[in-house]
C-alpha cells in the first residue's frame, strides 16, 4: 500500500490552477463556425410552422436546420422519448409537440456568434398553445390531457414494495407518524455551462469535443440520431468544469454532431463551436426532481419500528430523462438504512410541463433521505427517545432484510457511521455565543446509505486497457480508461491504482482517457461508482498485463472487463429485488444557530462520518466531504428555484442563489471510516454522492431543536423560517 492512501496531488492541478487546462468552451478550431439553439420559449404547444427565409438570408448565415434535418428525430438515456428538434417534418409522430420550455426547435449556423444569435432571432414559429399541466397529482388523473399523445397515462413509472403486512402493524403499534413532505427543485450550477466543438476527423467521423459523463452513451445517442454506425461517431472530453449528473443526459452533442455533418454533406465542411450562456443552460437542462412524498410510520414505545407506508409522486417535467431511475433509488431509501418488517411504497415518475429533471448528486436519495430521517426524528420526539438511540435500535445489520425482503451485500456499516458521528458531536458547546439574545441554539441527526454502481438490473461493467513498455525494467505504464474526472479526481485515482497494482512509482503512469477513439465502455461517472468501477477493472488490467510480461512479452497489453455481481429489477407487484452490488454509508449531526427575529439559519458546525471503504486518496475524499456538504446546504437553505406555469422564474445566478463562501458551514469535521468493502478494489467504496444525502433532515431536526417547529418543506429561506415561526 504505497500510494493508495497517499494523498498524492492531482494531475490536473497545474493545468487547473494556471488557467493552462482547455475546457469546451476554451477549445477553438481553425475556420470554425458558431452554433445558436431556438429554445421554445413556452411549456406546452404544437409547433404548426417554421420559416427560417429571414435566418437564412442574413449575410454571415451558414445553414439553418430543424426537424426535417434530423434523420432520426429522438433521443433518451432511458427511452427515446424525446425529439432532438422539435417541429414539423419528422418521420416519427407528435415530434411537433413543444412540452417544455427547453425544448430545441432549430439551429443557426453562422460566421460569428452575434451573427447566429441575429439570425436565431428572425425565425418565425407559428404555435398553437395546448394546456398546460404543472401540477403533477393533476398530471396523474385519468382526466388530464396527455402531454406525449401516444401513452395512456402521464404516469410513465410506478414501482411498489409490498413487505408483511402494513394494516396489522400499525393497529399494533404505540405511536404513529404521519407527514406530507415537498423538495423543490434544484439546479446544477457548475463552473463551466454547456459548450462544445464539433468537426469531421481526419477518418471521416463525427467528432464531438464536449464535457458530458460517459463518452460512449453520448457517442451512442449521437449516432442513433444521426443514423450512423458507431464507429462513424467519436466523443471526446478536455477538461470538465462540474457535472454532478447534469452532464448525463444530452445538451449541445446531438446538435453539434448534426451542424458538422450536415455541412460536410453539403461539401462545406467547417467546425462548429457553442458555449451556452448562464440562462441558456438553466432553462435548457435538467434539475433535481421535487417530490411530493406522504409518509406514515408506526413504532412500539420502545422504539422499534414495526410498519413504514410511503407515497413518492415525482415531477419528471417534459419527458424521462433518467427519472425512472432516480424513482428506483428513491423507492428504496424512502425508508431510510433502517430494517422494517412492515412496508408499502409506491412511487410515480410523472410528465408536466415543467423544467425537465433528472440524475443529480445523490439520485433520489435526498429526496428520500429528508422525508425518511425526519420520520423518524419526529418518531424519537413523539416517543421521548433519544434521535441516535432510536437509529441503533433500528439501523440495518449484516442479514438484516431491505424493504425489497432481500439482504444487503457484506460489509454494513450504519451502524458504525452513526455512532462516530455521534461521538464526535458530543463536545459542542449546548448554547449560542453570548451577547446574541435572538438566537437559538439546536442539534440535528440524520444518517442515509446510498448505492454504488447501476441498479435494478442495468447492465453494469467497466473496461480498462493496459499496456507495459520497457525493456528488463517496466518504464512506462500507458491506461486507457474512458471514466470521466468531472472535477473529483477520478483520473488522479484511477492512476494510483495502477500504480499500486503494478508496483510502479506513479510518475511512470500515462493515462488516455475519455476518447471514444481510444478507450471502451467504462459506463458513466455517476452512481458513486467510477472509483469501485474503475478500481475493479484497472487492477484485472494490471494483473493480466504484468503476467504477460512475466512471460516475456514486449510490450504487455491487456484489456479486462471488470463484471460485478448481477442486480435484479423490482418485481411488478410485490418490489422484491436485489437491488444493487455495494453500499456506501454516512451519518451526520449539526450544530446551527437560528435568528428568530430574522429567520437566518447559521451552520455552526457540520460532521460527516462517511464510510469509504479504502480512502485511495484521502485529501480528495475531504475535498468530496465538504463539496457535498456546502452544496447540500444550499439546497436546504438558499436555493430557491422558482416555476410558475410551466416557466422558470429564477433563470440567472442573481435571482437563484448558491452558496458563497459567507454562507459555507464555519467548520466541517470530515470523518473518514475505513471499513473494506469486500468487492471493492481495496476495499474502496464509492462515496462522492453519500456526503449529500443526510445534511437537510440534520437541518430540520436542528431548526426543530431550537425552534420547536418542524418543517416539511424547504429551502429555509429567512421568509419561510420566519412565517413558521411567526404565523
């Protein structure tokens, strides 16, 4: 163990930090052109024409396409329900149909940018306004218009756990529960928006410069779209400026791809660059689903809980994204990393005509997390039982049965986290600092587990190519990994381990990465799990390659494909499953001050207990900790994203507020556990989504503390705290 533990700089810092790394929108080609997007501007109509003779005949207007330009008209990471342009013209039906106000309905192609946006803005789309649905419980009645024509129902997921028998617990429990709880929205808010470059190689491919989350899914959307053959189809990632899953669903790649190779067949070949502004990429990405989530638990006096029945409504907006997914995770974790004998779930993804929303930092686990743990916070209180001592008594152990009647993987660690976090916790000081008589002191508690790696019987699998040169000696190590640093260090990890694996000082690394061209499937940067992943297949890699050298082969080559243990999808009516391969684990407790003659919520101090498994590189793990912990304290407390009728209302960085440094907490205590998993590479577990989970409902039980009000829906703005407080 000579550099896995070691916390060995990145490679990407110099680069990084003087301004030398080339992002997307820094990359420029010679002769490139400049790409605009006409959003629909409008939730829901039927686009009845489209004349771009005004766009077309502006000097410096290279080409304008729309639908009709589309070989096939659609897209999807989970299904292809959505079209890349929407408007009149498309072999496939009701690709006419707008349903949010992102939806792309043409491009400009142009010698400048401002001539582009010029030309953008002489287009002229006749619509016709339909209905607009915004509330999805109104979305879900039989009644409501259906915003994709050709399904039966609004409704495009419903999951249900079925476990014992709910009714009889709780005619036996004590004590009873119940709650209605709302998430809002959340944006993504990363460094660099959406930008790219798109040209034809030297090969004759598409190729598409762009930051995104998985090389070869991007690579397979595009070419879907345009009707090629993969290998006519090339992704390529520089550096990323921040993802945190807003770069797993398309943006700008299919439009790019479409601009380079629909000039190359009219015999102009140019490359063609976009940079989204700050509005365009608020409107016209996904966000965080909010939930509407009805909650009712049962509990013997003693604190055992007997019966959990839950109800998860999930705002999918226009169309699926990864909101089938996102609903998976959050059926599983909406009763918390706790064992219930009594369970009921069901769960619904939901077309509106709201912003579309999708994969973020934590995948529906927050959402499930906040109704969860003030579940059972608000248990503890009703029952005058200590909030740590209630989690104990019920927390998940090896062989304990999930909601799904399976039992989770070897290596359970809830248990542990919980109570380091506790111990921690235990010197804070119990009132506010003197002189502040407005102030109110409180201490809050919430614990979560989250997946690693694809679940409910996605294909899962990673593959890593390594090759040794030298000659009595091993000189160099070339690894090709297509796995995305989104800006945590997965590169730098990555690297690490196979030096670790090889024996090697890691200056003889090389690294190819994220090059369709020349790496294969690593599968995405999400799900906690590229570290596990990666690890997994770089060290088959590595194994396989050095006992090629043993044997006198020069230069070693290797390729692994690393397959974890399978998943299995919910059963239909009764949910069990085995839902996913590995765990990660985490508790947290904070200390806030609340102003009650303003409403400002201070965060005092903050302690994440987060077990990792094997810290690979520990001062990345810290940086994750409190990168998560800061965004999640928005997300409770400042972000306040706004719709009105199917419209975005806070589309600027001046009207939707993320933290700044005077609103970060004043210290973040980083735990970082070391309980191997057992499948793991080195026992490391993924953790770069675990850290976000528990920080709101640890909020709420805080606020609730020295407040005496519970809240069940958030931001806590200073103007929500304030109406609670002084209806």
């Amino acid at each position: 163990m000579s550099i896995i533990g070691q916390s060995v700089p990145r490679l990407d810092a110099l680069g990084k930090v003087t301004g030398q790394a080339q992002y997307p929108g820094d990359i420029s080609l010679p002769n490139q052109a400049y790409l605009k997007i006409l959003f629909a501007g409008r939730p829901h109509a039927v686009i009845r024409s489209i004349d771009t003779s005004q766009a077309e005949a502006l000097p410096g207007v290279i080409a304008v396409f729309t639908a009709k330009d589309m070989p096939v008209n659609e897209y999807g990471l989970i299904m292809p329900d959505q079209p890349v342009l929407c408007g009149p013209g498309s072999a496939k039906p009701y690709t006419d149909h707008v349903r949010f106000e992102g939806d792309q309905v043409a491009l400009v192609v142009a010698e400048s940018e401002e001539i582009a946006t010029r030309g953008r803005d002489l287009i002229r789309v006749v619509y016709e306004d339909l209905p607009i649905l915004s509330d999805p419980v109104q979305a879900m009645q039989p009644e409501s218009p259906r915003l994709h024509p050709e399904r039966d129902s609004n409704v495009f997921c419903h999951y249900r756990i079925r476990k014992g028998d709910v009714e009889a617990a709780f005619a036996a429990a004590d004590v009873i529960i119940e709650g209605e709880y709302r998430t809002p929205y959340q944006e993504h808010a990363f460094l660099q928006p959406e930008a790219g470059v798109s040209y034809m190689d030297e090969q004759g491919r598409v190729t598409v410069i762009v930051a995104g989350q998985w090389t070869h899914e991007d690579q397979e959307q595009i070419a879907h779209a345009l009707g090629l053959p993969l290998e006519q189809v090339r992704v390529i990632y520089p550096a990323i400026g921040g993802a945190f899953g807003g770069r797993e669903d398309m943006s700008v790649q299919i439009v790019l791809a479409l601009a380079a190779w629909r000039l190359a067949q009219r015999g102009t070949p140019r490359p063609v660059k976009i940079v989204w502004s700050r509005e365009e990429s608020i409107v016209g990405h996904h966000k965080r689903h909010p939930y509407l989530i009805r909650a009712k638990w049962g509990a013997r006096r003693d604190g055992k809980l007997l019966a959990a029945q839950m109800e998860l409504i999930a705002d999918a907006g226009g169309y699926a994204y990864t909101s089938t997914k996102v609903l998976g995770n959050a059926t599983l974790m909406c009763t918390g990393p706790y064992e219930i004998p009594n369970v009921m779930v069901d769960s619904y993804a939901v077309y509106t005509n709201n912003v579309v929303t999708g994969a973020f930092r934590g995948f529906g686990g927050p959402q499930a997390a906040f109704a969860a743990e003030t579940q059972i916070n608000r248990l503890a209180q009703a029952l005058g039982l200590d909030p740590v001592e209630i989690r104990l008594k019920n927390a998940l152990q090896e062989g304990s049965l999930l909601s799904v009647g399976t039992p989770l993987p070897k290596g359970v660690s809830i248990t542990q986290v919980i109570e380091q976090a506790r111990a921690a916790s235990l010197k804070w000081a119990a009132e506010p600092p003197p002189g502040a008589p407005s102030l109110r002191r409180g201490v809050g508690y919430a614990a979560a587990f989250k997946n690693v790696g694809f679940s409910f019987g996605a294909p899962e699998q990673c593959t890593a190519a390594v090759t040794l040169y030298g000659g009595r000696e091993i000189e160099r190590a070339v690894v090709a990994h297509a796995g995305a640093d989104c800006g945590q260090g997965a590169h730098t990890v990555m690297a690490q381990m196979a030096a670790e694996a090889l024996h090697l000082p890691l200056e003889r690394i090389e690294m190819v990465v994220s090059d369709t061209a020349q790496t294969s499937n690593s599968g995405s940067a999400s799900a906690s799990r590229l570290t596990f992943m990666a690890g997994n297949s770089i060290k088959g890699a590595c194994e396989q390659a050095l006992q090629k050298w043993q044997a006198e082969e020069r230069p070693a080559a290797a390729t692994y494909q690393y397959r974890p243990p399978k998943t299995t999808p919910y059963d239909p009516q009764t949910g069990r499953a085995e839902p996913n391969f590995a765990y990660g684990y985490v508790a947290q407790a904070v200390l806030l001050d609340v102003d009650v003659e303003t409403g400002r919520i201070f965060l005092r101090q903050v302690i994440c207990a987060d077990d990792v498994g094997r810290a690979v590189n520990p001062q990345q793990v810290q940086g994750q900790i409190e990168g998560a912990v800061v965004q999640a304290s928005g997300y409770a407390i400042l972000e306040n994203f706004i719709t009105q009728d199917g419209r975005i209302r806070t589309d600027k960085l001046s009207t939707y507020l993320i933290p700044t440094i005077l609103d970060t907490p004043e210290q973040v205590e980083s735990l970082i556990l070391e309980y191997a998993d057992p499948i793991g590479p080195w026992g490391a577990r993924g953790m770069g989504e675990m850290p976000f989970l528990p920080l709101t409902p640890a909020i709420i039980a805080a606020v609730h503390e020295a407040t005496g009000v519970w809240f069940h829906e958030f931001p806590l703005t200073p103007e929500r705290v304030l109406r609670a407080l002084k209806p």
